[in-house]
C-alpha cells in the first residue's frame, strides 16, 4: 500500500472553501426572511441599478354605463445604486495549519463568512435609512404604544407581520412591557424567523441588534412654510440654513433646496420593516432587495518563502430599498 502524504493543497483548496462560506453566509444574514437576492445581473455588464419606486393608482371606482373610466398617471420615483465589492483575507501559516491544534481551516471559513453576512447585514440596515415614512416618538421611551403608532402610520387595511431593529440597550425596557410576548412562550403555530428575535409585541417580532443607529443631534424633512424650517444648502450655511453634510447622516435621502427640522433630544432610530404585503393595496416588491453581480469568490495566495498562504473571499452585490411603503423609520427617545 502506497504511503499518502497530506499536502497543504488538499487542506485549503478555494472551490471546497467558496462553497463551504456560500452555505453559511444564508444563515447568517439577519435581514434574509424580508430581503430578496436578486440574480438578474450575473454574467450581465454594467455595475449601477435603477431601482424604481411606483406609487399606488388608488382603488377602482363605480363607473356608470356608457361613461368611459377617468384615467390616472401611474408615478414613479427611481434611485440609482452601485455594485460594490466587500472582501475579507485572512493569512495563515503552515505550522497552523498543520499543527493540528484546533481547527483553522474550518475556523477561517466560519469567520470570513460571518463576516460578510455581517456586511450584508450593514449594508441592507443601511438602505433601510433611506426610508420616506417616519414616526416621531421622541417624547417617550420605547413602550407598546408607541410601537402600535409606529406600526399605523404604515396605513394597511390588515395587520401584517413585521419586524423591529431596536438597540440592545433598548430590549430591558421592553421586556418588561406587559404586552410583550417573549420567544420562548410563544404559542403553537408561532415560530421564531428571525435570527436575533427575542420576542413580539403588537404583531411585530423584536430583533435587537447593535447596528440600529442613536443620535443627539437629528433632522426630519418639514414644510418650507414652518417657521423651524432650515433650507439645506452645499456649504456655508447662514441663518435658516443648514449644510448637507450635517443633515445626511440621518437624512440619507436630503438634498439641497429641501427644507428640514432640526431635533436635538437624543433618540434611536428603529426600522420597522413589513415582512408581508397588504394583498389589497400592494405589489409583491420586497422592502429590500440584494442585487447580485457575483456570489461569494474564495481564492488563494501562496507566500511560499515564509510559508503562509493568504486567503481572501469577496462578493459583489449592493442592497437597496426597493419598496418605500414597507419600511417605517422610528424614531424613539432614548
């Protein structure tokens, strides 16, 4: 019988390890139940999507007979993103490799993909802030009446299923809500979907995660006519001005010429997220979406005079909000 020998190659080998870092990133990715993958741009050219946003042609009307029907414009506002690249390596020696103590292989694959989910995760909470409907629940903590406010200004017919961001700082709070229902005593025919969910309150699932962003400082889109209202300006900002780059980041959608509100009570921002439609008033547009150029990539580089070998993973892909109607940003005291 011939001796075999274990060969570095036989150990780190960049298809066996794409596959194993595909697998996992799925169940990694917090935003998966509500974010849909779309594929449409692999093996095509170009990096940059316009998303489009249509707005509801309202309900039908009665129309007598012999009348012809009133048409409406069917409306829609569109936003361009960009495909990136997000990418993590890591370097191993041989004597880890080979020394047998622990795992480093099977290690190396579960952090680069808990790393890019995690990117993911970023990214898609990200887009989430570019939502158009708000609820200001500055003047009190989190509470189930102010979720339940939250939850209306969505305007649906039937209480869909949704799911709330909150900041871990948040969760004691509300675990002490008397209307909250925590995971483990969920009833029969209610299952966790989310990962992270510790809990529902007013049939929304709780998800606490430290990516939920919190600011002292704040601004919200007004009416020019309001006496608060700051006109956004490029730069140098006078009085009943303000400057861009001090509204964006918690107004990613600001432009110059819109007129703002400034707030300073110090508050997190909380998406709600619809995980279902309104089957009456809503298209099948998810609230995210992940544009994919390319799935996960694994390769290899061999650094042969130290004896250590670079392993690196990319993706390519971007995430957007694709539907503004299931995405309520909350903005609660802290």
């Amino acid at each position: 019988m011939s001796n075999l020998t274990t060969k570095l190659a036989d150990l780190i080998n960049p298809e066996v390890m794409a596959d194993m870092i595909s697998a996992k990133i799925p169940k990694k990715i917090v935003v998966a139940p509500f974010a849909k993958v779309d594929t449409t741009l692999v093996g095509q050219p170009g990096d940059t999507i316009t998303v489009p946003q249509y707005a509801y042609i309202g309900d039908a009307v009665d129309v007598a007979e012999g009348v012809a029907a009133e048409t409406v414009k069917l409306t829609a506002s569109t936003t361009q993103v960009t495909v990136k690249k997000a990418m993590k390596a890591v370097e191993l020696t041989d004597e880890a490799v080979l020394s047998g103590y622990g795992n480093p292989i099977g290690e190396t694959n579960n952090q680069i993909a808990k790393s890019i989910a995690s990117k993911v995760d970023n990214d898609c909470m990200d887009a989430s802030y570019n939502a158009q409907l708000f609820y200001d629940g500055s003047s009190s903590q989190i509470a189930y009446d102010g979720i339940v406010d939250a939850i209306d200004v969505f305007d649906e017919e039937v209480n869909t299923e949704k799911v709330m961001f909150i900041n871990p700082k948040q969760v004691t709070k509300l675990r002490k809500d008397s209307n909250f229902i925590s995971a483990d005593k969920y009833g029969v025919g209610t299952n966790v979907i989310m990962t992270g969910e510790i809990g529902r309150i007013a049939n929304t699932r709780i998800v606490p995660s430290k990516k939920v962003k919190e600011f002292s400082e704040w601004y919200s889109p007004i009416d020019g006519g309001d006496g608060n209202a700051l006109t956004i300006v490029a730069s140098g900002a006078t009085t009943k001005q303000v400057n861009l780059a001090d509204v964006t980041p918690s107004l990613p959608n600001a432009k110059v010429g819109d007129t703002v509100k400034k707030s300073t009570t110090a508050v997190y921002f909380n998406p709600i997220v619809k995980l279902q439609n309104d089957s009456e008033t809503e298209e099948d547009a998810p609230a995210l979406t992940i544009y994919l150029k390319r799935d996960t990539n694994v390769e290899t580089d061999r650094v042969s005079l130290s004896r250590k070998t670079d392993i690196s993973a990319d993706k390519h892909y971007v995430a957007a909000l694709s539907n503004t109607s299931k995405v309520v940003l909350a903005k609660i005291k802290k």
